[in-house]
C-alpha cells in the first residue's frame, strides 16, 4: 500500500461525530491515519466522538484505546439512577472508568489541541469544552438526553452535544484554521435504514437490567420509542443539514447504521469497520493533503 510522500502535506484537523456504539468506528479510522502517515494536528468531538477524541488527545494510541475499550464492562455505562437524576441510568460507574484511565488531566495536559461539545439546557446553547478537567468535560458530552443525566458543570446544565450538531466541523476548525477538516459522520443518512435508541435489554448488570424490563413492558415507554424514532430522524436530518452547511473537506461513512446507539456490541468488529470505509477513503486522503488551494480542495471532495 502506497503511504504519504514527503511532496504532500500530512496534516489534518478531526471532527468526530456521535453515535453511541457506533463510535468505536472511530478508533479505526485514527488507526489507518497513523499508519499512513497523518498526522491529525486537532480533533473535536461530539459524545462517543468526544471519548475517542480526548483519550487519543491525551495520547493513547488507536491499538491501546481498542484495548481499553474493549476490556471495559460495557453495563459501565448503564447503573442504577439515583433518586434526583431525571435520566434511565446513572453515570457514576463511567466516572469512575475514565477517572481511572484520564486521572485528573486537563484540556492543557492534552498533546494536541481538543474539544468536544455540549447543549446547555438553561440557554439551549451549544458549549464547546476546551478548558478544565477532562472527565467532567465527558460527562457532559455523552449524557444523551433522558437516558443519562444532565452533568452541571460552571453553571451549565450540561447534555450530549449532538442535540445541535452531531458531527463538529465548525468547531475542528476553530481549533486548527487553514487545515483541511476531515470528519467522520456515524449517524445514517436520512435515506438510510438503521438502528435508533434502542434501549440494551440484552444488559447483564441484574438491576440495571431490571430496570430495563419494566421500563420496555410499560405502553407508555412503548410510546417513548415511537417517539424517539422520530427525533433520530431529525438527528439524521440535522447531521446531513450541518455537514451540508460546515462542508468539511471531507466526509468518511463508517456502515455503522446497523448498530443501536445503545447497543452492546464486539468492539473490535466495530473498530474494523472503521478501518474498512478510512481505507476505501485512502484516494481521497491523499488528494485531500495534496498542497492545493483550500477553495478548490472543499470544491472537488464535498460530497458523497
């Protein structure tokens, strides 16, 4: 396979969609940039997005984030809610995970510049987080609505920032002006079949799973699912809308629209799916990075 030669330019800037499940595609993606030479010199990231992004920000490599992801108990993200928390499950036990691989790191003790994204409830706001304790930025990335609670953080009520933008081009740039923006879109296209917000009734955890059972016996929560089908249809739409609007230079697809948002999964098969559409995408890469004129570079490789 044919790498990057010196007479191109190796630098990129990341957006990271959300996608719960699906955003272990992601590290697959990271894992066929490295090896080809890439060297992406920013990355934002929106929920699952934001997880990859901040871990390989810090420094993990593709191989050891698959690793530390697929070693984790997946129930980590579905304990038993506290009494105040106005969401299905608690995110205690996923504190408690990434405290143990994160610390107390900051933004400022990234290698490279990082951001991810959240909706303010109070303002219906989006907040790009780019500064403070790493852990609390996460937190509030991926409390997907209803089903996570909503993490106060500096005054905000903070929730997963793909309520307003699930893939953060604008932001990509923000962080690196005048490279190219290569983005990485987990959510289907409105065209498309797919999986929705299932909730994972297959969960080992007994209370949790418990839980689960009565919440999905009840017409009422049957109802909830009619419902939010539809709003993962506005999502879908809103995603095409902002990649349309931000026009990243260019757009990969992982074929992740099989997979629930909340659905246990095999990590590894998941992370080889990234690695199948960065690897179709490897022409499109490499012209990409050619030293072309910016204008004409958004011009040729918009589009799908």
């Amino acid at each position: 396979m044919k790498r990057m030669t010196n007479r191109t330019s190796s630098k990129l800037a990341l957006a990271l969609g959300g996608g719960g499940s699906r955003g272990n595609a992601h590290i697959g993606v990271l894992r066929v940039l490295e090896r080809e030479g890439v060297q992406p010199v920013a990355v934002a990231g929106t929920s699952a997005g934001g997880l990859v992004a901040v871990f390989y920000a810090a420094g993990f490599k593709p191989d050891e984030i698959e690793e530390i992801f697929a070693n984790a108990d997946q129930d980590t993200f579905f304990g038993r809610p506290q009494s105040e928390e106005p969401a299905i499950f608690s995110l205690q036990k996923a504190e408690a995970f990434l405290r143990e691989h994160l610390g107390e790191q900051t933004f400022a003790d990234l290698q490279i510049p990082c951001a991810v994204t959240a909706v303010d409830l109070n303002t219906s706001r989006e907040v790009i987080l780019q500064e403070g304790p790493l852990v609390d930025a996460l937190l509030a990335t991926i409390a997907i609505p209803g089903v996570f609670p909503p993490r106060m953080l500096n005054g905000f009520r903070l929730v997963d920032g793909g309520v307003l933008d699930p893939i953060p081009v604008s932001v990509a740039r923000l962080l690196a002006p005048g490279y190219p923006v290569l983005a990485v879109a987990l959510t289907p296209r409105p065209d498309q079949g797919g999986r929705t917000w299932e909730l994972p009734i297959s969960i080992s955890n007994p209370i949790a799973s418990q839980v689960v059972e009565r919440i999905t016996r009840m017409r009422l929560a049957q109802a909830f699912n009619l419902f939010m089908e539809s709003v993962d249809l506005a999502n879908r739409a809103l995603a095409d809308l902002r990649l349309q609007v931000d026009a990243p230079e260019l757009v990969i697809y992982p074929p992740v629209s099989h997979i629930g948002t909340l659905e246990p999964v095999d990590v590894r098969s998941v992370v080889k799916l990234g690695e199948q559409a960065a690897l179709q995408a490897l022409p499109q890469i490499r012209d990409l990075l050619r030293p072309w004129p910016r204008h004409l570079i958004g011009r040729l490789w918009w589009g799908r």
